[in-house]
C-alpha cells in the first residue's frame, strides 16, 4: 500500500492524471520554486518511476531557494517507508506528482487529507477522455468532496486561436471543475526545466506571460485553507436541512 505524510498544517498539493506526458512535473517544478522564492523551503514527493522532477532537483543551482525532494518511487531497504517520506520541519507546503496509471487504492491514498488536487489536461481528445476518468474516479472513487473546492484543472501546452484549444475551453467549462490557468506551449518551461529553475527565476521579460498564468495557479493553492472551511460550513448546512427536510416528513 502506498503511504504519504500527514500534518494538520502541511499545504499537501496533489497534481495528478492517469495519462502520462501531460506535463505534471512542470507544474510540480514551476509551483515548487514559485513557493520557494518565498523563503520557506517547499518538499517535492515525486511518485512517478520517470523521476522526472527529482532529475529536476539535481540539475537545480545552488543560488536558488532551496526545495527538499524525495524520489517516493524508490524503495530504501536501510529505513521504513514512514522514515523515507518524511517531510522536514520547516516545511509547510508538500507538492506530490503522482505516476501515471495508479490504482483506486492509490489515488484514494494520495489525495487522503490533501488540500488541493490540480488535473493538468492537454488540448487533445485522448487527453480530455483521460481527464474525464480522473476526475469521475476522484469524485466517486476518492470521494472528494465537491463542496470543499479542492479540485481544480489546467489547461496545458496550449496554443493561442487553435481548435484543438476551443474545444478544450469548452470541454473544461462542461466539467462544472473550476480551471484555473491556461499554461501555454512554450520553449521557457523546456529552459526551465533542463535548468533546475521555474519560469520566474528566468529574464522577466520573456516569461511574463508564463510567469502569470503559474501565478494564478499558486493564488488559487494559497486559498486551501479558506475553501475548506467553507465546504465543511456548505456540507454542514446541508445535512441540516437534509435533517430538517426528514422530520418533516
């Protein structure tokens, strides 16, 4: 069984999707150093056999914020599986990139106690299909609760005035799914990520765009606490009218 950390206090951002090449590990890796920038020192939980953000980690200045990693996708044979996916003290915010085809068991287990879950969807029909299973399977299978407003998707490696774009647009409006940022296809994630960097810590000038739409994902993270609150007081509300409703009948 897969088992992550907990922590009343710890921000615990799942992105994840069943397909893989959707490009979860650029918004792990650009969120990562976002929240980093901050001074606070972020942990990534890299999941995903490719070890893609932990290679990431590796090729990361050591002028840069410091961002702790744990490759979860190993198995130690020298500690417990507790002791390996602990996460530091210091450390407040927790961002997991989940493998590609995991079971129900997994995906009930990962998003356990997370505050926020982030779907990243590619403008093509395989990948809204496999954004719709996801998503079906979080809200049946993991039991997300809609009313806490922890769910949310981004559209990825999107081209400007494209059909391919349009009907994603649309496609994400049906889901009745806040999404929260439309990340474009640009060469500044391809630099960033073969630099150990995010896109805000590259010439302002040419990341603007990028930089913005990352900023719009990290306002939306910071709010976890917020929507909780207010899913538990709308699911309150509901099972008391549900009672009501019931004694008078």
């Amino acid at each position: 069984m897969l088992r992550t950390p907990r922590r009343d206090n710890l921000n615990r951002i799942v992105i994840l999707n069943p397909k893989g090449g959707c490009g979860k590990s650029t918004l792990v890796t650009n969120i990562a150093a976002c929240y980093a920038a901050r001074g606070a020192t972020p942990a990534i939980m890299d999941f995903d056999p490719q070890g893609s953000t932990m290679a990431w980690l590796t090729r990361r200045p050591g002028d840069k914020p410091a961002i702790h990693g744990t490759a979860a996708y190993k198995r130690s044979i020298h500690a417990t599986r507790s002791w390996q996916l602990r996460v530091p003290e210091e450390t407040d915010t927790l961002l997991i990139d989940s493998a590609a085809g995991i079971s129900h068991d997994e995906l009930r287990e990962l998003t356990r106690d997370s505050s926020s879950i982030l779907v990243p969807v590619l403008p093509s029909m395989m990948d809204t299909h496999a954004a719709s299973r996801i998503i079906e399977d979080l809200v049946l299978v993991a039991k997300v609760n809609r009313n806490e407003q922890k769910l949310a998707v981004v559209a990825n490696r999107t081209r400007k005035n494209t059909k391919s774009l349009a009907k994603l647009m649309r496609f994400l409006d049906s889901l009745g799914i806040p999404f929260i940022a439309v990340i474009r296809d640009s060469q500044n994630f391809v630099y960033a990520a073969e630099h150990g960097i995010g896109v805000h810590e590259m010439q302002p000038s040419r990341v603007r765009k990028d930089v913005e739409q990352i900023e719009r994902i990290v306002t939306w993270l910071d709010g976890w606490e917020k929507r909780r609150q207010r899913g538990l007081e709308i699911t309150g509300m509901r099972r008391v009218n549900l009672s009501a409703a019931a004694s008078a009948h």
